[in-house]
C-alpha cells in the first residue's frame, strides 16, 4: 500500500501533489525546475502550491498577480523583491522597482541579471521556492526577468511554480512558448472535482451521515468547482444552525460571493458573457450573447469555453439559481435595463414566447401602453396554458395597470377571475363588485358577461347573474354572442328551477341552432341539453349527449360545463360512467388545478355511495369540502354534502354528519337542483335519528320541489320510498305509504332505483310476497353493484324466511348479509343484524374476526400494533407513517370495530400483533 503524500485538506490530489512534491525534491538536490499548475478557475491550483510549499522545507517568495496590476512595470516582481530575504541583498532593485517613471532602457537585462544572481545567491545557503499566483495575470517586464532566471536553474537549488488558469489562448504565448522550450519544465494540470470527488468534500466538512440528497445536490449547485463547494459547504453549516436538522442545500451569501469571485477572475470577456446569459436565461444562444456583448465571435467562444470548463456554466446554464441571481444583482440598474433592452430587440423578430418578451419589458422598465399591455397579456395566457396559474395572475395585473383602457380592464379583471377560481377561489371574489360594475356600464364581452354570470350563479347569487345577462343582451354585437347569452339562460334556468315564480320551463336550443355555434358555446348548450334530458327522464339522449361533452373536455369545456354533463350522467342513473370519466378527467394534466380535483372529489363521493363504498364515499366527499376549495363549489357543494352525509349517516357516525349539515351554504342554494340534495340529505338524517316524521316532511318538501320544476327523477332523489319508509317506521299512513310505492312504480327508473323501491314495498307485503319481491331485488343488484343495498335486501330476505321458520335459509341469508355489511362498515346493519335472538330466526352475534374483515390492510397493521400497547408515536415509527396518520387510522378502526378505544380492541388483533 502506498503511503498518503498529499495532505488531508488537500481533496482527491494525490497524483497532482505526487507530481509537484517530486519535482520539489530534485530542485532541492540541486535540478532545478520550473513547474506549471493549470487548471479551470477555483480548482484548487493555489492549495495545491500551498500544501508543497509547506512540505518542501525552501525558502519560499510569493507573488500574486491580478488583472489590475497587470498594467503595471515590474508589479509581479517588486512582489518577489519587497520580501525580506531578497530586499536586503538587493536594496537597489527594490528602488528600480518601485519606481515606474524615467527607468533606463536597458534595465530589463539590469534587473534580471541582478535577479538571477541574488536567487542563485540565496539558493547555495537553502534551497528557494518561487511561487507565483496567477501568472496569467503578470506584467510583461516582470516576466521578461522571471524568464532570464527560469533558464539559468537547471542546476540550482530553485524551484518555480506558477498556477495559470487554463485558457484556449495563453495569456502570455511567447512566454509559455519560451517556457516550453525548457528540459527542466513540467505541467501539472488539474480538472474539477468529479462527483466522488465532491462526495468526499462534503462529507469531510459536514459528517460521515450527509444525506445522499444533499451531495448529489452540492455537485449539481457546484460541478465540482472547489471556491463554490467551500463556500455551499458554509451556507449548509450556517443553515443548520440556525435550523436544527435542516437536510435542505442552501446556497447563501458565501455561495454568491465564491460564484461572484470566481467570475470576476476569468476576466471582463467572461464576465460579459456570463451577464448577457443571465439576463437571456431560457432564450440564451451563443450568437445572442455575442450580439448583446459586442465581443467577436472567438471571444464569445473562449469565454464561455471557460465558464464552463470552471465549471460557471454548464450548456448554457446556470448551475444553481442563485448563481445566476448574484450576477443579475452585481448589475447596476442602468446596465440592467439596457441589457434587458438589447435582448428585448434581439428577441423580439425570433418568434420567441411572449413570456420571454414580457421579461424583458418588465427589466426595461417601460411597464406602460396599449402595446405592453398586449404583451403581457399574451405572457398570462401562455403561462395559464402550461399550468403556470399564479405566474398568468401576476402578468394580467400587470396588464391590467398598463392600459388605460376601461373595456380592456374589464377584460383583465375576468380573465384574472378566472384564474383565481382555479387556484385560489377564495380571492376571486374580491374582483365580482368591479365585474358588476362594468357589467352595468357595458363594458363587457358576451363571453365575459356569461362568465360572470355563472360566477355569480354558482355563489347562490341567481338574481345578480340574471341582471348581468340581460343587461348583456341588448349589446350583443354579434350572433354568436346572442347565442351565448341565450344558452346561460338555459344553463340558469336547469340550475335555478325555482329562481323564478312560476318556474321557468328550460327550452333549449333546436339540434340545427345547436350546430351553429361555436366551440366552448356549442358544448355547453350539448351539456344543458343532456341535463335537461335527464332531468326529462331521458336516459339515453342524456348520456350520449353527456358522453360527447366529456370526450371532448380537454380542449373546449369549462369546469361548468364539465359538471353538467356529470350531473347529467349521474341523474340518468349511470354511475358507472360518472365513475369512468371523474377517473379520465383526474388523470388529464389539463384537469389538475385545485378546483378541478374538488370536483372530481365530489362526483366520487356521490358515485362511491351509489357503489354502498361508503368509506370511500366519506373520504372523496370530505376532499371535496376542504377548506381551500370550498368557494369553488358555491352552492353546488351541496351535492358533496349530502353524499358526505348518507355515508356517514350508513357507517354509524350521526355526529359527523350532523357537523356536515351544519355547514353554511348561500341562501339561494334552496331553489337549485343542489339544494335537493340537501333536503334528501336532511331527510335520510332524520329517519337515522328517529324523528320520523320530520323525515317523512323533508321528503315530501323534496318531492313537492321536484315535481313543480318538472325534475322529478329518481336519479335526483327516490323521494316516495324514502317518503313511504318513514310511513312504515312511523307506524301509520300506510295506505299513504302503499300509493307512493305504486306510484313509483309506474314510473321509468335505473336499475338500483327500482331495488330500493322493491326493498320498500316488500316491506309493506305479507312475508310470502316480500320474499318474492326481494329475491326480484337481489336479482338487479348483480347489475348495480350496490353492495350496501344488497346487505339490507338479504337481512330483509332474511328476516321474512325467519317469520316463515325457513330458518336455514335465514341463516345463510344473513350470514351473507353480516359479510357485507362488515365490508361497507355499516355499523347500524351490523347491529340491527347481531341483536336478533338465534333462537327466533338462526342469527348469531357478529364476532370479532368478522368485523376485523372490514379492515383496510393499513388499519389492521396499526391497530395490532394499538392493542398490545404500542403509543401512536411508537407506531409511527415502526410503520414509517406520522403520526397523524397512525390517529386518523385508529379513529377509523374504532369506529368499523364498534369499540370505544384501543383498550377494546379484539383479541385477535393482539395476537397479530
């Protein structure tokens, strides 16, 4: 094994420190050398020379040449005289040196012949090492000496290291050429660090247990430029003390400053490049850089051949945005803007994105006119295409205070509207009383005027939205805009069928008027259509018409749009594609902003109780009604409500469902379609809690709504049998109850519609005939996949085959209808089903393994680990999950369990446990 030479500080060097050392130790045998350190900017050539000197035991003499000494006669030398060991012996040359002015002409041979003598002098007592930084740097007269003393060492006991950044072009050619010619020259040349290189550094300063997070991004911040990872290396250690535990990368102040540093070094030619290149940013090309610099084209060249061989670029690119931010900030802000004004005029015949341009404008500085506000318009709508939501709000605010233009700021503000509703709902309303305002001033496009009215109609704010619409109409320059007004007042009309006293009939457009429209208006009357189709009862037409507007979503179809034709799918009685297309429309990345998911979300929840997953039901309704995406709904979260409701209401949680129904909704939510749900909602709680008369009185308020605004199909609500089951729980009205039955009977309805009202009926039957009528119910659950009604069919089935002491069949029955229940977690059926005597009619208890099935594998892991006494945090860990999760699961658990705490839990999970 070959012992270290190099010095621990000194990363990955060791050949390079081999090399240097050696030559070292001849010349302090007596063969001299001169030796060359080279390298891209801030690779540690300097630490290199400095951990030799140190080693080698010669006197050393030290020069740091920089670009502004360069000028200078004998700058690079006087450095080398001034130190103690020469100045005594060569007092004569110091005052030579120091003095610029009146020199002789032949002081050159004067000074390197004195040199020579005193070096040479000096190295017979010890040997001399002569360290010069930097020489690419160096005066022209100083290196003249150096070169007379660098040819006259071969048997000296001297020693001449130089570091020189590596260019493509020498600095001093004649020198290096002349150096070249010497047999006692070596080069040494270094290269950044690689990765593994970096890995080491990092973990040198900051510890064995660096996260391979944060070295893999040191390298990306840094590509192994030496200057840059000290100085990432200290951004990270001040971020973790001031930030116990921080594992982000954080490139600061010393970061900035060794960027910044290691830039002015490459000298004015990069310097330039780098600046043209970070005001470019996206949009920069080499031939744009040398057109915004006005170097020539081999300049341009080797000087971003130089940043990038330091590492400074890389393809083009910063290596970390705040490399890039310090080279913007080093500008001041008159060449800020005149760069931005040259990239402004170079880009703009280039066909280059708006939103490059709208940069550059705003770095000019002009922020104002009908043309800027052009531009940055055109920015927000580029930004809003690629998703960019808040960055389209910054750039239409910019508009909006570049124009003069009261027309044109209407526009902007609907625009921005439109946005906010996407991302931030809640902000939007802050624009709705200067919408208004213009509305009434006639400021607004057709397009704009129904975008606000839906607006407005969403928020439960019918009348405002009708008052926008007709004061829209009369302006309507076009036919096209008529149109469009025209089919907001049909979407109004289905929305709000009871705004209007009597209710307004929806007459929607003829299928050949409907054809001449264009695009986004087109789809949204097809979706009104179908809505109005289903609401008909039909079926067919509303779900080929639905199915069209979905297909079509990607490009032509707002979010309202999009939530007609749901509805209209889903009051046809088609959950299945409800199901389909919320699982189409979610995997879309068109369709991904908050508002949108709120929406998917709750046509889940809605589908997902229709299904009996009643968890699943809760989960996606409760998605939907989160904080952030609320206003989004409006009224129409009344849908995501009701749905939340049921669940909860079939699961056992009457708490959380009454919570729910607390929920504040706008006032004009009674007289939508949404507000059915809610009073169907209210309904289902109060048969749930025993007040079976104020259930019977919400249905029947629900079904009197529904048939006076003509939308009285089942697939909104099934009012008469809820209607006629809280007759027969309330024990009287049961002729009431049986004319309900029959007369739900006689009308069209879906498969799992005509299950319930089967369910219902058999209930009013001798027990011969309910059985009859519920084996005809359990026959159209294989095509509706309800498994929480299938559960009440056979506990119902069961329970007639045990008033006719079929007892092993009512055995089966509800042994089935138990595993069912257990599945959706229906707690009240378990019940009903586990109280019943075996002795009367073959039930059994529901045991805890049986209701330990109706766990998710992730609650079972953690409640086995609750019921041998494990705390949350303890959990947390062991299943790498927070903490906050493990509790979310518990309460989960207790609840399908039927138990009060973790003390309850079922043997059988401590077992597992």
């Amino acid at each position: 094994m070959i012992a270290r030479l190099s010095p621990p500080d000194l990363i990955a060097r060791d050949d390079e420190f081999g090399s240097l050392h050696r030559a070292l130790t001849r010349a302090g045998g007596g063969r001299g050398v001169v030796a060359a350190v080279t390298g891209p900017i801030a690779c540690g050539k300097t630490e290199l020379l400095d951990a030799a000197a140190a080693k080698a035991g010669f006197v050393t003499l030290r020069a740091v040449c920089s670009m502004e000494e360069r000028a200078l006669p004998y700058g690079m030398l006087g450095q080398l005289l001034d130190q103690p060991e020469l100045a005594a012996r060569t007092p004569e040359l110091v005052r030579l040196t120091a003095s610029c002015e009146n020199l002789p002409a032949d002081v050159d041979n004067r000074l390197g012949t004195e040199l020579t003598r005193t070096v040479l002098t000096l190295a017979a007592e010890r040997p001399v090492l002569i360290g010069i930084d930097d020489v690419h740097h160096a005066d022209a007269p100083s290196l003249r000496c150096l070169l007379h003393l660098a040819r006259r060492i071969s048997r000296a006991r001297v020693a001449i290291v130089l570091t020189e950044l590596l260019r493509p072009t020498p600095a001093h050619s004649q020198f290096r050429a002349a150096l070249l010619s010497l047999r006692h020259y070596q080069e040494i040349a270094l290269r950044p660090l690689t990765e593994a290189q970096t890995t080491e550094l990092v973990r040198r300063h900051l510890g064995q247990d660096a996260h391979d997070d944060v070295v893999a991004q040191a390298f990306r911040a840094t590509g192994g430029n030496l200057l840059l990872g000290h100085g990432l290396i200290d951004d990270i250690r001040e971020a973790r003390t001031r930030t116990s535990g921080c594992l982000e990368v954080v490139a600061g102040r010393a970061y900035r400053l060794a960027y910044l540093g290691s830039l002015y070094r490459c000298g004015p030619a990069a310097l330039s490049v780098a600046r043209a290149s970070a005001v470019l940013g996206e949009s920069v090309e080499l031939t744009l850089v040398q057109r915004m610099t006005g170097l020539d084209t081999e300049a341009v060249e080797q000087a971003h051949e130089q940043l990038v061989e330091g590492r400074l670029l890389r393809e083009g690119r910063f290596p970390h945005p705040a490399a890039r931010s310090v080279v913007l900030d080093d500008l001041s802000a008159a060449e800020r803007r005149g760069l931005h004004e040259l990239a402004l005029e170079l880009l703009r015949d280039r066909g280059v994105a708006s939103k490059v341009l709208a940069r550059h404008q705003m770095g000019t500085g002009r922020v104002h006119g009908a043309e800027v506000a052009g531009l940055f318009t055109d920015a927000a709508r580029e930004h809003h295409l690629r998703g960019e939501l808040d960055e389209a709000v910054t750039y239409l605010e910019f508009a909006y205070r570049a124009s003069d233009d009261p027309a044109v700021h209407a526009a902007l503000r609907v625009d921005t509207a439109a946005i906010e509703r996407l991302c931030d709902p809640a902000r939007s309303g802050r624009h709705v009383p200067e919408l208004l305002t213009a509305s009434r001033e006639r400021l607004l496009s057709s397009e704009h005027a129904v975008s606000l009215a839906c607006w407005l109609a969403m928020d439960g704010r019918p009348g405002e939205a009708a008052e926008v619409l007709a004061a829209q109409r009369s302006a309507a320059p076009s036919e096209q805009g008529r149109a469009h007004l025209r089919v907001a007042d049909l979407s109004l009309a289905l929305i709000y069928p009871g705004a209007a006293d009597p209710p307004r009939p929806a007459d929607p457009p003829a299928e050949d008027e409907v054809a001449s429209f264009s695009g986004a208006v087109r789809h949204r009357a097809v979706a009104d259509k179908a809505l109005s189709n289903a609401l008909r009862g039909w079926s067919e037409q509303a779900e080929a018409k639905a199915e069209y507007v979905l297909q079509h979503s990607r490009v032509t179809t707002d979010r309202t749009t999009t939530m007609m034709a749901l509805l209209a799918l889903l009051y046809a009685e088609d959950t299945d594609a409800v199901q389909s297309w919320v699982d189409k429309l979610a995997g879309d990345d068109n369709m991904r902003t908050p508002a949108d998911e709120a929406v998917h979300a709750g046509f889940r929840a809605e589908a997902a109780l229709r299904r009996g997953d009643l968890t699943a039901a809760v989960e996606c309704g409760e998605a939907a009604l989160a904080p952030r995406v609320v206003p989004s709904w409006g009224m129409a979260a009344a849908l995501p409500l009701s749905s939340t409701v049921a669940a909860a209401i079939r699961l056992g949680d009457l708490d959380r469902a009454e919570r729910w129904l607390a929920e504040p909704l706008p006032e004009e939510t009674s007289d939508s379609l949404f507000g059915l749900h809610m009073v169907w909602a209210r309904g289902q709680h109060h048969l749930a809690a025993g007040r079976y008369r104020a259930a019977y009185n919400a249905f029947r308020d629900c079904g009197e709504r529904m048939r006076r605004w003509s939308v009285d199909v089942p697939g909104l609500a099934l009012w008469r049998v809820d209607a006629a089951e809280a007759l027969l729980l309330l024990g009287r009205g049961r002729d009431e109850g049986l004319r309900l039955i029959s007369e739900q009977l006689s009308r069209p309805m879906g498969s799992r519609a005509r299950v319930m009202t089967l369910r219902v009926q058999a209930a009013y039957s001798p027990p011969a005939k309910r059985i009859e009528l519920l084996d005809e119910a359990a026959d159209l659950l294989i095509m509706c996949r309800d498994q929480y009604e299938l559960a009440r069919v056979l506990a119902d089935m069961g329970e007639a085959c045990g008033m006719l002491r079929r007892h092993s069949r009512a055995r089966g029955l509800f042994r089935r209808a138990r595993h069912l229940a257990t599945q959706c977690g229906a707690v009240p059926l378990l019940r009903r089903l586990g109280g019943e005597s075996s002795d009367a009619d073959g039930t059994q208890d529901v045991t805890p393994a049986q209701r330990i099935t109706s766990l998710t594998e992730a609650e079972r892991r953690v409640a086995s680990h609750a019921a041998v006494g494990r705390t949350n945090k303890e959990i947390a860990s062991q299943l790498f999950v927070t903490s906050s999760t493990v509790e979310q699961h518990l309460t989960n658990v207790f609840r399908k369990l039927g138990v009060k705490g973790r003390q309850q839990l079922p043997k059988e999970l401590s077992d597992a446990g």
